[in-house]
C-alpha cells in the first residue's frame, strides 16, 4: 500500500513525498525482518528450553522408578531378614525341630496359638497390616 502511495506521489510530480513513502516501506520492511528474526530466536530458545525439561522429566521418571524399584528390593530383603531373626527365636525359645521332634513342636505352636484367643484369619490379617 506505501509502494502504491509513492508511485502515486511519483506519478503527481512530488518527489520529496515519494522519497519520504519509500523510506518509510523500507523502515517498515527492516523493521518486519527483525521482528522475524527476534521471534525465530524466542521460538528456537524455546525448543531448547523443552526440550532440556523433557530431559528432566525422563531423568526424574527414571530416578522414581529406580527409587521404588530399590525400595521394593530393600522392603524383600528386609522381610528375609526379619523373617530368619524370628526363625532363629522360635528355635531357640522352643528348641530345634530335630532335638524335640516336629510333631512335639507343631503341638506346641498350636497350642500356644489356641490360648491366645486369636483365629487364624485375625493372625493373618494383623500380619498383612504390619508387613503392608
């Protein structure tokens, strides 16, 4: 639209308005180029900035599964552990299966099991919710 405006300008024989109208297409036109230039940059920083978050985000996805994963390992050994721990008290409260004999130990277990006035299905449960 200024082009048409300086051609007219030209046309009417004022040339100091079509010089002005030129150098204000072209002051339009460089001012256009650097606002491209200034907004490709903004996009491509951008890009980089997502893309370093999305990096981010893959390293914290997989530090939170490595982390859960050795919880969950931990948490199995520690249940061996603890598991052997009351192994070895039963055998030492009630002595070996082999020095008393089996059938003797299991009458033992169940009968101390009986005179706690627990049923089975409460043991288990109190056992889920302290092992949960």
């Amino acid at each position: 639209m200024i082009q048409s405006a300086s051609r007219l300008a030209q046309t009417l024989g004022d040339h100091s308005r079509a010089a002005e109208l030129e150098n204000l297409h072209l002051e339009i036109g460089s001012r256009i180029r650097d606002m491209e230039l200034n907004k490709n940059f903004l996009e491509n920083r951008l890009d980089e900035q997502l893309q370093a978050i999305s990096e981010q985000r893959a390293e914290l996805d997989r530090r939170e599964r490595e982390a859960i994963a050795t919880t969950l390992q931990e948490d199995k050994e520690n249940k061996l552990l603890i598991g052997s721990f009351l192994e070895d008290a039963v055998n030492t409260i009630f002595g070996r299966p082999d020095e008393i004999g089996a059938v003797d130990s299991t009458r033992m277990v169940n009968s101390a099991h009986e005179s706690d006035g627990n049923d089975e299905g409460e043991h288990e449960h109190s056992v889920a919710q302290g092992l949960a």
